[in-house]
C-alpha cells in the first residue's frame, strides 16, 4: 500500500515535470530566432524531434530513478518486491515519456514557452478527464473513453506492481502519435 501510494504521487510530479521540460524544446528555438538553423541543418524532422524528445526523457528519467531512496525506506521495516519497483518506475517512465511527448507537440505549435506549457497542459488534462467523461456516458462511448484516458485504468496496473502489455502499448502508442504529430508540424512550418 505505501508504494502505491508513493507511485500515485510521483505520477502527478511526473506529468508535470515532463510538460515543464518540454515546453521549451522548440519553442524556445523559434523564439530567439536559432528554428533557422534547425530548418537549414541536414537533420530531418524527425531526427530534430526525437533527438530533443531523448535528451529531455533521460533528464526526466534520471530525476525519477534518483527517487528510489525512498521506496529502499520501505525495505528497511517492511518487505519490498523488486518487481514492483521495477513496474511502478518502468510506468512512470512510460507516463513521463508520454508527457513529454506531448509538450513536444505543443511546443511546436508556439514560440512562447510559457503558451506552449499551457497547450502541452490543456492536452494533458483533457487526456486525464477522459474517465470522468467515461462515466457520465452510455457504453460504446463510455468504453472508447476509458481506452482513451491517459492515467486512470493504464497506470493503476503499474502502482500495483502489476504490468500489462496493453497499458505498455497504450503508452508507447500516445507518445509515437504525439511525437508524429510534432515531425508534422515542423514539417508544415518548414514549408512556410
């Protein structure tokens, strides 16, 4: 139960780490004027996206696992599985990459930061309802929204200790979609 709970909290810090390291990826690029020499590199799209989106996910990752402290605690008066601390961080880890790829995206749609971390938010959150939503509709659409919703069914498997292919293919699936999303916007902006 206590690393339940510290796998709930850290999700919550995780969403909003990823959305604040992010949102400065390539808005900060076009804001002092350096998105020119991005677009005149030799680097495609894609290259520019996933080399920035890397970079910030090890940062993240790194910030994550110097929090296994904590969970060691437990070890010290109770019992503590190393598999449910490996699935719990390998799900924040799943859960921040899904968030930072969803910055990214927003990052490429602004040149402020601070506009871009409010859209990469506003995406996040509108992820995060979808289960509210769920429960206040009929069933096709009710279970088409709870596939949907970013945290509530795909990450409690994780906090448990518990991991599904599923929430797995969920998560990488969210971030490929937004990282192609993020390809196809400066894609369209290079054409400008």
């Amino acid at each position: 139960e206590v690393l339940r709970q510290f796998f709930y909290f850290s999700s919550g810090t995780t969403m909003i780490t990823g959305i604040l390291l992010s949102m400065r990826l390539i808005a900060e690029e076009r804001g002092s004027g350096t998105i020119v020499l991005l677009r005149t590199s030799p680097l495609s799209s894609g290259e520019i996206v996933v080399g920035k989106f890397l970079s910030a996910l090890g940062f993240l990752a790194f910030i994550t696992l110097c929090s296994i402290y904590m969970p060691l605690l437990v070890m010290v008066h109770g019992k503590v599985s190393p598999g449910h601390l490996a699935a719990g961080y390998g799900g924040l880890l799943l859960l921040g990459a899904a968030s930072i790829a969803i910055g990214t995206f927003a990052s490429t749609l602004s040149r402020v930061q601070v506009v871009s971390a409010i859209l990469g938010a506003a995406i996040l959150v509108g992820l995060l309802v979808l289960w509210f939503v769920a429960r206040r509709t009929e069933p096709p659409v009710s279970s088409i929204l709870v596939a949907l919703a970013l945290y509530s069914t795909h990450f409690e498997p994780f906090m448990k200790g518990v991991v599904h292919l599923k929430d797995v293919v969920y998560y990488l699936s969210i971030t490929y979609f937004f990282l192609l999303l993020s390809m196809r916007s400066l894609d369209a902006q290079r054409l400008d």
